[in-house]
C-alpha cells in the first residue's frame, strides 16, 4: 500500500518539477511552497484512502439505490459534465467574445478553459502512471474491487480506462472552473461576488458527488482531484493577472502594454511590456 502512495507521490512531484523547470527562473508557474502544499493534499487523500471502503459501500448500498432510483438519474445526468464539455465551452464563449470584442469575456473563458487544460494533462499523467482500479472494477475470481482500494497497476491506466480512477477527472474539472471564475471575480471586484462564488462550488460539487454515487470513483480519488482544480483555477488566474503578457495571453487575446517604475540607487527607470 505504501509503495502505490509513494510511487503515485512521487509522479505527482515530478510533473511538477517539470512545469516548475519550463518557467521563468525568476517567476516561476509553479513555487517550492506549492510542492509542499501538492505534497501535503497527496498525503490527505492517502489519509482518507483508509475510509474508501466504507464510504463506497455506504454511498453504493443496493437497496438505497433502489429506493432512489431518481438519485441515479440524477447522477448520471451530472456525469456529463466532463472536462471535455467544460473546455468545449469555454474554447466557444472564447471564440465568439473574441471575436465580438468582449475582452473581458475571452479573458475569463480563455483562463477559465485554461485550468482545466492545464489539469487534466497533469492528471492523465499520473492517473496513467499510477494505474488504480476504480471500485466497480471485477477481477478474475468475479471479486469486485470495491473492497480493495489499494490495486495500482503500474502504467495500466495508459491502456484501460478501469484504471485511471486516481485522481478524478470530473472532479477537478468543475472545480477548476469555479476555482477559475471566483479569482477573475475576485480580481474584478464583481458585485455579489460573495454569493455568487459559493453557489459555483455548490454547483461543481455536484459532478464529483455523482462519480462516488455511480461507484466511478474512491473519495481519495475525489478529493485530490477537488484540491487540483482549486488549485490549477487559483494558480492560472493569478499568475495570468500578475504576468498580464504571458505568451498565451498576447496570443489569444492581444498585448496588454503595462508601464513599471522603478525607484533605484541609480535614479528612476521605466519600463514598458511587451515594448
């Protein structure tokens, strides 16, 4: 059990060695405090993988999905919204802001598309790598998974989707985005912001849950991935408003000029981006 920890962890930081090499020395995308803090949600959702079995049982009981069988419906209906749809979408609203002149609707969709890209190719990575059973998943002597949380197959989840449950795709996908449009809302100092913001994660909550109640996912495989949409919407959008001529940036939406001062031992100095 340690070793698929260790060995999921260990793909983990070396995605993120990875990005964190491909930036800017000075500014780079992503921080040794981000490490510590990617380390510690790994550690969290390895924590919580000693309860997979009893959440899965309790949230897959036959009978309560008899009974409720409108729950099912439900569940599937909100298994559609998939990081495909998500950036789809926003690849869309981009598209037509963009070229109706909404800067600051392509801005949001562009960022917003942008979190759940980033993600999901960091997630099919390790998910590849770490090659863990979902829980519906029936092995040769006809046993269900369901009570065996800790089947890693090594690089299997490259070749078989029934084992690319670690962590959860449609989790960090709606997360990601109502991660990404809280920040922008933050940064633009939207009007019931504080309201709106936590109907979003209400609403992004809802794919999550339905994988657990559809036996798609362990709550290990929910939780990592709640925390990696969070934190890939948090991330995208503050370095892109911080870095506001990032080459993605002047690529889809233009150059920005920003003008900086600088006061120095040597006197003033300017300096005008992307000039």
């Amino acid at each position: 059990m340690m070793n698929c920890i260790a060995r999921t962890a260990r793909s983990l930081a070396l995605c993120c060695f990875f990005f964190t090499a491909h930036a800017r020395a000075q500014d780079p995308v992503i921080t040794h405090r981000d490490l510590v803090v990617l380390g510690a949600a790994t550690a969290g959702s390895a924590l919580l993988s000693l309860y997979d079995v009893r959440i899965a049982r309790g949230i897959g009981d036959t009978l309560l999905h008899e009974r409720h069988a409108g729950y099912t419906t439900a569940a599937k209906r909100a298994s559609i919204v998939t990081e495909t749809v998500l950036m789809g979408t926003g690849g869309l609203v981009y598209f037509v802001a963009n070229r109706e002149r909404k800067e600051a609707t392509a801005d949001i969709a562009l960022h917003s598309t942008i979190s759940v890209l980033s993600a999901a190719t960091f997630i099919q990575v390790v998910r590849g790598i770490a090659g863990r059973a979902r829980p519906y998943v029936v092995d040769e002597d006809g046993r269900s998974h369901d009570s065996d949380p800790y089947d890693f197959s090594f690089l299997h989840g490259f070749t078989s989707f029934n084992y690319r449950s670690f962590p959860s795709m449609h989790a960090m996908a709606s997360f990601a985005v109502a991660s990404a449009l809280s920040q922008e809302m933050r940064f633009r100092h939207t009007p019931n912001r504080n309201i709106i913001a936590p109907a979003l994660y209400a609403g992004a909550a809802m794919p999550a849950l339905a994988r657990l109640y559809l036996d798609e996912h362990w709550a290990s495989d929910i939780a990592l991935g709640v925390f990696l949409g969070v934190f890939s919407g948090q991330k995208v959008v503050q370095y892109t408003h911080s870095h506001p001529n990032t080459w993605l940036d002047r690529r889809f939406l233009g150059a920005r000029a920003t003008v900086t001062v600088n006061v120095g031992a040597s006197g003033l100095s300017f300096a005008v981006v992307p000039f």
